[in-house]
C-alpha cells in the first residue's frame, strides 16, 4: 500500500520531512501572532539541527523524502503545474488576487519545479515582481517589502496537513487560515504522486467546513484511533471522520477515542501532550489530566450513524482496554516537579516520535524527561533543538510517517 500507518510504534520505514527554507528568513516581528509564531527561529542552525533529526532516522534505517521533492516531481506535470500555481495565487488572499496575473507569470517562469515549490513556501514580496498596485493609495501607503503571497513557516511542522490512518489519510482543513495552503502540497502530492495517485482512500478533504489537524491524531492500533479535541480540532470534524472511516470497508478501524483537552495554546494538539512510547508506555503532560474528557465513539446500528458515549474510566485504563493490555503506564513530562513539567511541556517535552516499539527521537532541551524516559527502560535518542523549538513542535510534529511495520 502506498500508506500503512497502523500504530504510532510499529518500526518506522518511511517518512515525511520538510526541511525549513527561506520562509523561516522572512518571520518579522509585526507577523508573527498572524503567522502562529512566538519567536523567529535562526535558519543556518535550525536548518543544521532538522539535518541531524533526517540523519538519526536514516541511521535507524527509515527511509526520508522531503515535501518539497515529493510536490516538484508531480509539477513536473506541466498542466499540474499550471493547476497548482493558479490554485495556490487564488487561495493566497486579497493581495494576491490584485496581482494575479504578475504573480501567474512570475511564478510559471520559473523552469525548475523545485524552485517553483520553494518560492511558493517562502511568500513572494511586491518588489518582486516590479509592479505598482492598480489602488494609488495602496501602492503609496504600503511598502515593498509586503509581501504579495504570504511565507508558509509552520510547513516544517508535516504533521497537520495531513494524517495517515491505516492505509487512508485525512487531508485537514486547517484551524489557521495562515496553514490552509499547507494542505495544498499533500494534495498534489497524494492525487497525483503517482507513488499514491488512485492508491489512497480520504476520510475527510480540506474543502470540508470544519478544522482538523494531524497532530490531534494517534494510531493507536489497526483497530483503534484516539482524536484531541483541542485548540485546531472541532467535534465537528471528528463526526465526520468518524463516519467516513467506519463506511470504509477496507479500515479495520472499530473505536475512536477522542480526548477533550485544554483548548490552550500550551496545549495545541493532542501530540503535544501526549504521545506513545512503547507498548504499554505513553507520555503524559499532568496538566490536562483533571480537565480531560473521554468520548468513546463506534458505529451506530443503522448505517452512517454513530454510537457515543463518555467514559468515566482513567486514561490509563482506557488505553490498556483498547490496546488489550492489563496496563498502560503514564511517564510525566517533567515528572513531579512542576516548574520543569511546564517548562518541557512547553518545549515539547511530551512530543515524541517513536521509531520502534521502546526507541524515541526526542529534543535534546528537555533533560528532565528524558532521564525519567531512561528510568522507564526506553532508549532516547536526542536530536539539537535551540531553533527548530522556537515554532512549538516537537520531533512528533516535524514528521509525517508513511509506512510503518505492524506490530
């Protein structure tokens, strides 16, 4: 299959990276709140630390491609090519519809199509293309340096745009608008790749009305899919997923849990607070555990119809149930001190990406928790993360797996 993602530990094959580029370079401090930032990351180094993160998964054998390769090889196409440009200038915001055609023919001269996908992520400014605005007054008050089509920063964060589940995928509507064109690569990417054009069944499309991102989504197992209710994760959506996955004949999925977490920045998506690390061991921020609600959601008896309930059990046994374990063990982002807790909670110290069952790639940063990881019996594999940090993600963010072994 083009995608096979049946758990969040099974041993990692494939995976999806995009190294951060020139986007990163054009963060100003008036943009960053509207572009989801809280500092401006240093690129030479974050580029040097995102190396070290693709080098420690090569090391471990899992194969890495890279977004931004995946979609140039598609625009190799020249007709995808010509949709892609134009879809990306429409979906680009009133600057950019004022300057269409500049934008079009700029863009479309570019020969080399990766170059081409580059730009598109790094935002294009009006002295670019050497045009006045057709309003005086705007052309007078606004300065060459706007930018005409906006940078893409979060685009290393490959997590959210999409979410592989089983062998299907939920191509996201995006919580942001400022993300939304995010999800105009995996599109590309995934119906018309042709590593997945025709070969990839959507559980929800990004025209759909409600947000919903990947990092909110955990494969627990081939049968069983937890969902954060969170900041960038409406019920809405999760409905609609839900429905979607259990119509398919071919999922094997028959629960979705879905977690009603904190609706807080700290806190953004379910992964940020919580991911597995082992069979029976997950990574927990206590933070959201007196808060936290659980809805347990099947099929209903008739057909599109669903069956949910909130549950009233502990996380940690709900976990052991659907995982068939007589345990599930939570290890503490920052253990019992709260002052490291909220500190590597917030550098994404419960932020893990499993490679196999009992190995992790964690930030280096977050010395508290992984010593408590070793303590558990995990084996930690900690990657630089002065810059990369600074765009609130962890290794679990910065990672789209594609394929994973079955456990």
């Amino acid at each position: 299959m083009a995608i096979h993602v049946k758990s969040e530990i099974g041993k990692l094959k494939k995976v999806m990276l995009h190294r951060p580029g020139q986007e990163l370079e054009h963060l100003v401090p008036e943009d960053l709140e509207r572009l989801l930032f809280d500092d401006i990351p240093y690129l030479k180094t974050a580029k040097i630390e995102h190396d070290m993160f693709a080098e420690i998964m090569q090391g471990q054998g899992v194969e890495v491609v890279y977004l931004e390769d995946l979609t140039a090889e598609v625009l190799k196409n020249p007709e995808k090519k010509e949709q892609f440009v134009q879809e990306f200038i429409a979906e680009g915001g009133a600057s950019a519809t004022k300057v269409r055609e500049q934008l079009y023919e700029y863009l479309m001269n570019i020969a080399d199509e990766k170059e081409l996908v580059l730009k598109t992520m790094s935002g294009i400014r009006a002295s670019e293309l050497n045009v006045k605005m057709s309003c005086p007054l705007v052309s007078l008050v606004k300065k060459e340096s706007q930018f005409l089509l906006d940078p893409i920063p979060n685009l290393y964060f490959t997590r959210d745009p999409f979410a592989c589940i089983g062998n299907g995928v939920s191509l996201n509507h995006m919580y942001s608008r400022t993300r939304r064109r995010e999800t105009l690569y995996g599109k590309y990417i995934l119906k018309y790749h042709p590593d997945f054009a025709g070969k990839v069944p959507f559980y929800y499309d990004r025209t759909m009305d409600f947000a919903i991102e990947g990092g909110d989504i955990l494969n627990l197992s081939n049968k069983v899919i937890a969902i954060g209710i969170s900041q960038r994760t409406t019920p809405e959506a999760i409905e609609i997923l839900a429905q979607n996955i259990f119509a398919d004949e071919t999922s094997e999925i028959e629960t979705i849990i879905a977690l009603d977490i904190p609706s807080v920045r700290a806190f953004m998506h379910l992964d940020t607070v919580c991911t597995q690390v082992d069979h029976d061991k997950f990574t927990i921020h206590p933070g959201i555990m007196q808060t936290l609600r659980i809805f347990e959601i099947k099929p209903g008896d008739q057909k599109g119809q669903l069956k949910v309930t909130e549950s009233d059990a502990m996380l940690s046994d709900i976990l052991a149930k659907y995982l068939e374990l007589d345990k599930v063990t939570l290890i503490k982002c920052g253990g019992k001190d709260r002052i490291a807790s909220e500190r590597e909670q917030w550098n994404d110290g419960s932020n893990t990406l499993c490679i196999e069952p009992g190995k992790v790639v964690v930030y280096d940063r977050n010395y508290v928790t992984n010593e408590i990881l070793r303590q558990h019996g995990i084996e930690v594999l900690e990657m630089a993360s002065s810059e990369l940090s600074r765009g609130r993600g962890g290794p679990r963010c910065m990672s789209m797996p594609l394929e994973r072994a079955d456990i």
